[in-house]
C-alpha cells in the first residue's frame, strides 16, 4: 500500500513545543484521515421488496378480503 504518513511533522506545525508537546491552552493538530483504512465494501445488496414476499402479502391480503366479503354476504341473505 502507498501513501505519504498521515500524522503532522512537528518541526513543521505551528504551536508545538520542542519535541512535538502541545503548550498548555494550545489545541493539538488534528490526524489526518489514511487512505484505504477500513474494510473495503465488496457487497452491495439490494434495496426494495423481493418478489416472491410481496406476491406473497398481496395474496394474503386479497384472500382475507375474500372471506370476510363472503361471510358479510352469508349474514346478509
């Protein structure tokens, strides 16, 4: 893997004492990110309802709308 260090050069930072020590008051650098940190995201899965469940609802549904019209319908005649 290449890349250059991610952490500052104290001799190049400002507000840093002789050594890399942060004076007291004085807000220490931030770290950079690092390029290629972390797992890479080699799966992508799908969004969005699979056929089969939503046939499978929609059948559900329709054949308890079903019964309950047919049932209405008995009680009625």
């Amino acid at each position: 893997m290449t890349g250059t260090n991610p952490d500052p050069e104290p001799e190049r930072t400002t507000g840093l004492e002789p050594g890399g020590a942060v004076p007291p008051g004085e807000t220490p650098p931030a770290e950079s990110s690092m390029p290629g940190a972390g797992p890479r995201e080699t799966r992508n899965p799908p969004k969005g309802w699979a056929k089969a469940p939503l046939t499978a609802i929609l059948v559900l549904a329709v054949v308890v709308a079903a019964f309950f019209l047919v049932y209405a319908l008995v009680l009625i005649l």
